[in-house]
C-alpha cells in the first residue's frame, strides 16, 4: 500500500487590467485604454441621470458633444471589473 498525498493546487488570481479614460478637451471626446474585449459604458451626471450607455471597445473613440457643460461620471463595466472616472465638459 502507497501512501500518496496530494499537492494543493495554486490558483491564480484572474489579471486586472487598468482602465484608464483618456478625454481630449478640444473635440469633446475621449476613450477608454485597457478594455480586453468589450465593456459597458454608462455616463451619468451628478444627479444620477443616465446620459450615455453603450458598449464600447478598447481605444473607441466616444463623443460627448452633445452633452452640456459640467462634470459627468463615466462607469466602465466589464466582465471582471467596474471602474468609476470622471468626466469633464468644458
């Protein structure tokens, strides 16, 4: 008879890439960097409205010109992370 003993399987954690929202000022769009596949999009204003939902992919250019002036909530939701930036139109 063998006595055998298992090795415990090391599990490693699923990769979290950095989404980072990167706005262009003069053209009043920006886009999203570190998306692996797609995400959801929601931009809202400060009152919770919803302004914008959509699902984007990486480096998709996004337009906010139509939006008034201010300063919005961009929440970009993917299949392992949610991540909240701000937004701002000037």
């Amino acid at each position: 008879m063998t006595n055998t003993t298992e090795m415990p399987v090391l599990i490693q954690p699923p990769t979290v890439s950095v989404l980072k929202l990167v706005q262009n000022d003069e053209s009043n769009d920006f886009y999203i960097v570190g998306i692996e596949n797609t995400a959801l999009l929601v931009v809202s204003d400060l009152h919770c409205k919803v302004m914008l939902k959509l699902q984007v992919t990486n480096n998709e250019l996004i337009s906010i010109s139509s939006f008034r002036k201010g300063i919005y909530i961009a929440k970009i939701i993917t299949e392992t992370t949610m991540v909240e930036k701000k937004l701002v139109k000037k």
